[in-house]
C-alpha cells in the first residue's frame, strides 16, 4: 500500500470480530496474523461452511433469527470489547445488520469484497464497498490526489503476480457447501444469501463449461473475423453481462436482473440506435446457464425486428471485444473499468466506483448510441492511481500464494487507526 498510510509505531492492540468471510481459508490465516501481532480475535459463525473454514478455531454460533442478531453482537461487542468488526460483502442479509449494529455501537467495519482491479488485486475498504463506498465522487479530487501519487512513483503499490487455478476456487466453494448440508441441524434458523441450491449452480455451470468447450477454432475465428466486418461496417456496442446472485445487481430497485437489463438496453438499442449498428451482449464467464439467455435474446430480436444487429456470445476475448467497441453499456460491472481503461465510451446504468464525469457517459441510456462522450485518459490513470493505493490490497482469496499476500496487506490495514483513504482525504481537504 502506499507509504503515507504506514504507522510509525505500535499500533494500539485491538479486538477484532470476524463474521462470514469469501469460501477460503483466508479469514482463519488472517486472525492468525493479528494475534501474532497482539490483537485479540473472535468469530461469529452462522453456518456448516463458517465453521468449516475456521477450523479447528472455535466460534460463537449464532443459530437464531436475523431479527435477534443485533442483540447477539451486541452482547459479544460488550463482552470482549470488541473494536472492529471484520466480513467479506456487506450486502449479505446478515452483514446488513451487523454493519448497521456497529455503528450504532461506535465499532469500525472493515468490508472486504473481490478486487475493484483484477486479477492480482481484492478489496478492502471501512464501512462499505462497491456503491457503498467511500471513494468520492469529485473528479477533481481524483485529478489532485492521483497526480500526487503519480509524480512520485515509489509510492504506487505495485502488483505481485501468483498463479490460481479456478478449480481451487470451485473446490473451496464445495467443501463451504458441503459443510453446509448440516445447517437444518446446527443452524436450523439460518437462510442463505444464495439465490439458487449449490448443487443446481454447480450442475448448471458444469453443463455451461461443456457447451463452451464444444465451440470449434473455425467458430472463434468466424467471431473475430465478425468483430472485424463490424469496426469496418458501422458501429459496436458492447453489453457484459453480470451475474444475477451479485448483490450488485440483487441492490437494484428496477435493474434487478440481467434479463430486466437485457430488455431495457434491446428497447433503447432499437429505438435510438443508428440502422447500421450491432450489439454484442456476452455471458459471464461464472454463469451458471439457469437463465436461457439465447431463448431470451431470441424472443427480444423478434420483437423488436433487430434480425442480424444483434449477437450473442458465451466466451470471447475482452480485450478483442474492447479494441472494436464503439461504448460499452453495463450495469455496474467491473469490465466498465476496463473498458474505460482502453478508452472506449462507457455508460453505467446503476451506481458504480467508477461512475464519473469525465470517465462514464453522464447522459441517459437512448442518448448514449449516438453521443458516445470518450473518458478522458489523464482522469482514469488518476482515478485508477488512487483507488490501487488506498482501497485495493495485492493478493487473492483462493490459492496459498495470493492469501499470503492478502494476509499480510489487509493486516497493515486492519491494525492502522485510519484506512489509506480516510488518510488521504484527511491530506487532500485539510
């Protein structure tokens, strides 16, 4: 992390509580590093999976209803003096109420969630993440801090890279579930935040893989020679989509889904888009197929006569993608960094980190096919400058060599009385 935000000295000993954490065994190795370095640490844990992962740790079970948790910390805050409360996503039903209690208990929250950057990057931030960030909203804010830390290099945190396979990810997302099989037992209260049964996402992800896999050379070469006769033919836009379980797209009052996207972005694409012009819309690559969204697709193309200007992919090359995009409309999904990293126009149809003038599209959706206002570069190197080094720590959550690295920068984090960007806000507005 950036120099400004290491203590001087010992930092003052604290008591930390972890709640759920990301399916690893990151959380486990990052209590052990507080401890080892004086902090007291607690865990609440609420179903087969928690304690799995904090084995052969013991916790304090929490095995009734979500309308009690509050009460419940509340009594472990009191008891053990708790000073910081500690979970991955705050979004979660029971992260919602543990956040709200520690305010209203004058505790810190450390909120971690996946990498704003990818793939070396996870992130850490106080009180919320994603569209509860933080991170301000003035580009000009971005524009001063950024060219500080840009102008002195050395204080640019720099990524190690660490090699981590997905089937670690999926094995420890199995064995989190598998552990769970035993809540109508151990947890008989507890709901899930997951919007589908483990086994039907992993069937349904399973079946996915094999129909990708099942996409021949010549049929990638034809989509790239079809990327090609675009850029030179007229106009491309691009639609990623998210998944549904994420809570950013879950958080949304009417954009709740992908499909309610997909019908929204087809309407305006066909009313206020020029003739000439394409929509690419591609799947996530962690979809787990439960939603049709060829079959959806189809039924849209039909209704709204769009034959032949709209395209469907379940794999292809981002960067390929980008380098032949006109504008990039998403919801909120990180590939909008992205893409505005390559400087392609972007809109953002719900809030996001990167949701700013100067960077995103600030007109509405049917003005953006034909306006197309370009982010300007010298803001997102900024804006990426600032948001690396104070919300952003090197590491993963999956395999040995990116927890090590994540263990050992969350816990500078964790242990300092202010985060990097509470540090840097101090600077820049004093």
């Amino acid at each position: 992390m950036v120099k400004v935000t290491a203590p001087r000295s010992a930092p003052e000993k604290k008591s930390f509580l972890f709640l759920q954490g990301v399916s690893s065994p990151f959380f486990k190795h990052l209590a052990y590093k507080l401890e080892q370095d004086g902090h007291q640490v607690h865990k609440v844990s609420f179903n087969g999976g928690d304690l799995a992962y904090w084995a052969p740790r013991t916790s304090r079970w929490f095995r009734g209803a979500l309308s009690e948790l509050p009460s419940f910390l509340a009594e472990i805050y009191r008891k053990f003096g708790i000073t910081d409360q500690v979970l991955f996503g705050d979004r979660r039903p029971v992260h919602q109420r543990a956040v709200e209690a520690a305010h209203q208990n004058a505790l810190r929250n450390h909120v971690f969630e996946e990498g704003y950057f990818r793939p070396y990057w996870i992130t850490l931030e106080r009180e919320g993440v994603n569209a509860r960030s933080q991170l301000p909203k003035d580009p000009d804010w971005y524009r001063r801090v950024g060219e500080q830390l840009l102008h002195a290099k050395d204080t640019l945190p720099v990524a190690q890279p660490f090699k981590s396979a997905f089937w670690r990810r999926a094995g420890h997302d199995v064995l989190y579930h598998t552990a769970s099989a035993l809540n109508p037992l151990l947890f008989p209260a507890y709901r899930t935040h997951a919007l589908s049964w483990a086994p039907d996402e992993y069937v349904g992800y399973v079946r996915r893989q094999i129909e990708t896999r099942l996409y021949t050379p010549s049929q990638q070469r034809d989509f790239s020679h079809w990327l090609e006769s675009i850029r030179k033919g007229g106009a491309l836009y691009f639609l990623p989509l998210q998944l549904d379980s994420d809570f950013q797209v879950r958080d949304q009052l009417v954009l709740n889904s992908m499909s309610a996207v997909l019908e929204h972005v087809i309407s305006s694409f066909a009313c206020h888009a020029p003739a000439s012009s394409c929509l690419l819309v591609k799947n996530h690559p962690l979809d787990d197929g439960r939603v049709r969204y060829p079959t959806l697709l189809a039924r849209l193309i039909q209704q709204y006569d769009l034959a032949g200007r709209v395209q469907y992919c379940e794999a292809g090359d981002l960067y390929q993608i980008l380098a032949c995009a006109s504008g990039t409309v998403t919801l909120n999904s990180t590939v909008g960094s992205v893409a505005l990293e390559h400087g392609c126009p972007t809109l953002c149809l719900a809030d996001a980190t990167y949701q700013l003038p100067g960077l995103t599209a600030q007109c509405g959706l049917d003005a953006f096919w034909t306006s197309l206002p370009a982010p300007d570069p010298l803001l997102f190197a900024s804006f990426k400058a600032v948001v690396l080094s104070t919300t952003q720590v090197n590491g993963g959550f999956y395999c040995a060599q990116g927890i090590a690295l994540a263990v050992q920068g969350s816990a500078q984090v964790l242990q300092a009385e202010r985060s990097p960007l509470e540090v840097w806000i101090s600077k820049s507005y004093a």
